[in-house]
C-alpha cells in the first residue's frame, strides 16, 4: 500500500499545545555589554523597567552634587584670588564673608576685613576651597561607581534570570559522625545537607 506524501507528513506531525510559553533565555554578557554602552541598557535587555529610573536618578543626584560643588569650588577660589592680590577692583570676595550680598552691600556700614581678620579670612577661604574640591572629587567617583553599579546590577540579574527555584530544593539538618585522633563521635555534631 502506496501513501502519499501528505498522509505521511500528516502522521508525522504531532499537536502542540496552545498555552505553551515562551522561555526567554538571558545571557549575562549581552546585557553586562548594553549596560556598559548605555546606562539603563542591561536593565532594559533583562526587562527591568522599574530600574530604569532609578539608574538615571542616581546619575542626575551625582552629577548635580559635582556641579554644586564645583560651582563653589570655582566661587571660592576667585574670591581668594582676589583677596590675596593687590588689585582694588577685584572684590568678589566681601560677598562670600558675613554673608554679604551685592544688594546689601554698602561699603560704609559694613567694612570689609578688620586688619586683625586678614589671617583668619585667608584661612576661611582656604578650608572652602579644600572642603568643595574634596566633595567635588568624591562626587565624581560616585558617579563612575554608580555606573559600575548599574552595570553590575544588570550582569547578576540576567545571571540569576534562569536560576531554579524548584520544589526540590531542601535543607536538612542531620547528625553525624565526625573521625578525630584520639576521641570518635564526642560531643553533638551537625551536618547542613543542601539537594539541588
């Protein structure tokens, strides 16, 4: 008996079910890759939408403290400058002391710097200087930090993205035995067994 071609593929094939679902398979490069090339892109390749925000909000956090700090940074320096040279017109220092603001400023009720304070102001300036360059530094590694933290982030969630969970996973405890020298099995001995 001779079939033909259709009756045999129709033989062959078997039915699939409807309500299969799809495994999405994660590689850890790929998405270590993306997040190195665009912030966020690991947290989007691995289908971590929440994260997203939070990667840029903690891009915009640093990168605001490194422009307060170094817009300081550069306030105090310029004062000090100023304070140190010979130059007359050159004072944007006396807004930085006493909290003096150009609008209030009058030159007859408050002085610049008593003779006696010369010291201490030069002193005052210098600490600023130092203390806005520190956190300005300290900003700009936080930001290199944060961007090796999202990409971190991004490479152990696509590691873990397949990790089993199952219901034959169990810990028991169980007593045993433990060989020693001199003394066999004294005392109260414990084994942690893990089954995968």
């Amino acid at each position: 008996m001779l079939l033909c071609p259709q009756h045999i593929a129709a033989q062959d094939t078997t039915a699939v079910a409807a309500n299969t679902k799809k495994v999405r398979k994660s590689y850890p490069m790929k998405a270590t890759m993306l997040a190195a090339a665009i912030p966020g892109g690991g947290q989007i390749y691995n289908r971590k939408y929440w994260k997203i925000p939070l990667v840029y909000a903690g891009f915009g956090g640093m990168g605001y403290a490194v422009a307060f700090n170094s817009t300081q940074y550069n306030k105090y320096t310029k004062a000090y400058q100023d304070f140190t040279d010979n130059v007359p017109q050159t004072d944007s220092y006396k807004y930085l002391i006493r909290g003096i603001t150009q609008a209030n400023y009058d030159p007859s009720v408050n002085p610049l710097v008593d003779p006696g304070q010369i010291v201490w102001v030069k002193e005052g300036l210098l600490r600023q200087i130092d203390y806005f360059k520190k956190y300005r530094d300290l900003s700009l590694m936080g930001i290199a930090a944060w961007y090796l933290i999202s990409i971190l982030d991004a490479n152990v969630d696509a590691s873990l993205a397949d990790y089993d969970i199952g219901e034959n996973i169990n810990l028991t405890f169980a007593p045993m035995q433990v060989p020693g020298y001199y003394f066999t099995g004294v005392g109260l001995n414990i084994s942690l067994k893990i089954n995968f």
